[in-house]
C-alpha cells in the first residue's frame, strides 16, 4: 500500500539513504521519523513493521514530507520504504521468492519480507531475510531457499541492465565474519553463524558490495543488540544489518555509518528504542 506525500522535497544535491528494523512501526513510529528529520534521511528502508497494511501509521511520514510504501499480512515481518526524493514503481516481493508454510497458510502469498521502489533513480529494496531459528529447523532451509533466491532474481536485473543502481538493504539475519559478533563461541551451532548461511551471503556479494564496512571497520562495530542480558551496555552485539549496493551505485558512496546512539534509551529520546540501530549512506 502506498500513502502520497504531503509536500515535495527538493532531493537535489546528495542522496541519504538509510535502512533500520524498527521491530513494530506502530510502536516507534514517532521516534522513527523524529531521527529520520534530525538525520536528514531522504529515503529509509523499515523492516519488522509488524502490522497489516490497513494499521500502518503512514500519516506520521506524510506529515514529515515523506511518500512512503508498506507490504505487510498480520503481526508478523512487514517492510516499508519512507521516501521525500520519489517513490515510484513499488513492488511486493521480488520473483522467485519462496513461500513460507502450507498452502493454507499463505494463501498463495510470499511472507512480507520484501519491497522494492525506485527513489531519486535507485531501485530501493527493503529486505527482511528470514531468521532460521535453528539449524535444525525448516526454517533455516527456508532461509538459505530465500537468499538463493533473492541471489538468482538480483542477478538478473544485473544481466539486463548492468549500469543499474540497486539497493540490496534490510535485516540480513547472517554475521557474515566472526569479528560481526561479540563472541563467535557463544554462537557456534547457532544460525546466523554457519557456513551455509555465509556463503549465500558471500554469494550476493559478488556482484553487490557491502558500502558500509570500508567506512566502520569491526571487530565490535554491531547493528543489533538484544533487550536481554544488558547485552547493549555491555557492547555484546551482532553487525547484521546491511546495505549492499550494484557496481554503479556503490561508485557513488562517499560516506556510510551505523547510528549506534539510537539503540540508546534515556534523556531527550522519544519512546523506547528497537534492539536494531539505523544504517546509513550518501550518495554523491
């Protein structure tokens, strides 16, 4: 579902792009768009919304000058794109994409874990790549179906149009180094972790680079830490959050961080924060 902008916005000059699982919109809406305006964000990709279409809070974007695109069934994933540069040809789901679950229960449908829209002459993509659970779960091989997938669908567009500006961003669910957790023995027999899950992520890799690790260099630099454990304070996190970019977009990153402060909660923050912290690039 699309919801139009308010107002224009003149995108001229640089282009900031961001991506940040919010873990349920409905609950950070105002705090969202708060750093999305302090940040100067001009398009940012939105994972784990939590929310049908129908319940999205469109009209927190729209009042900040935002169109913005939402793809979401239920309670469950959900992904958006917030945009004040264009939005335009918006698509649910990417070809080839799995489905998740009998018949009945997805009604023929893909799970909400992909958005694709054009901003400022970008394909944008918000990606929600699913969890895993275990290795010993269906769910893990669902994973690896859905990062072959996505691999074989975004070479593709490469194929046919190889000056193509594409934006591979979201919750990747995968620590693609050992330095991207704070302690790979913790994790060992987990998801997230494992070679299977690494080598599809390598495999995208090949064609669209990660535009952010040359400008925040690990070990310790994390994109998620969890609610449990005082796992924030104590630095013990995950860099699983990524924007990876097609060889004519990733010519033009000048700069790319991780907004660590707003997984921060306290003093003159609005709300309590998502367990991920936004992602960020410009674009000359």
């Amino acid at each position: 579902m699309t919801f139009p902008t308010r107002s224009d916005t003149d995108g001229a000059g640089r282009m900031r792009l961001a991506t940040w699982n919010v873990n349920s919109v409905r609950a950070r809406a105002e705090r969202v768009v708060d750093w999305m305006i302090r940040a100067e964000v001009d398009v940012l990709a939105m994972q784990e919304t939590k929310c049908a279409d129908a319940k999205f809070p469109a009209m927190a974007f729209v009042a900040a000058g935002y169109e913005v695109a939402h793809y979401g069934h239920d309670q469950w994933n959900g992904v958006a794109i917030a945009s004040r540069v264009g939005l335009d040809d918006v698509q649910a789901g990417f070809p080839g994409q799995p489905l998740w679950g009998d018949g009945e229960k997805t009604d023929g449908k893909a799970e909400a874990r992909a958005l694709g829209a054009t901003c400022a002459g970008v394909r944008v993509w918000s990606l929600y790549v699913p969890n895993g659970r275990t290795v010993d779960d269906p769910h893990y091989r669902y994973k690896l179906e859905w990062l072959a997938a996505l691999r074989d669908t975004a070479e593709s567009w490469l194929q046919a149009d190889p000056g193509g500006q594409i934006a591979l961003t979201g919750d990747w669910n995968i620590a693609p180094l050992d330095e991207d957790v704070w302690d790979v023995e913790f994790f060992r027999g987990s998801t997230h972790i494992t070679e299977p899950e690494r080598s599809a992520f390598t495999a995208i890799e090949t064609s669209f680079a990660d535009v952010v690790r040359p400008f925040t260099p690990g070990p310790g630099v994390y994109t998620y830490w969890d609610y449990t454990q005082l796992r924030f304070p104590r630095r013990e996190g995950m860099r699983i959050d990524f924007i990876l970019a097609s060889p004519a977009l990733a010519a033009r990153v000048v700069h790319a961080e991780i907004a660590r402060d707003e997984r921060k909660t306290g003093k003159n923050r609005i709300g309590s924060p998502s367990d991920h912290a936004p992602v960020l690039v410009d674009l000359n």
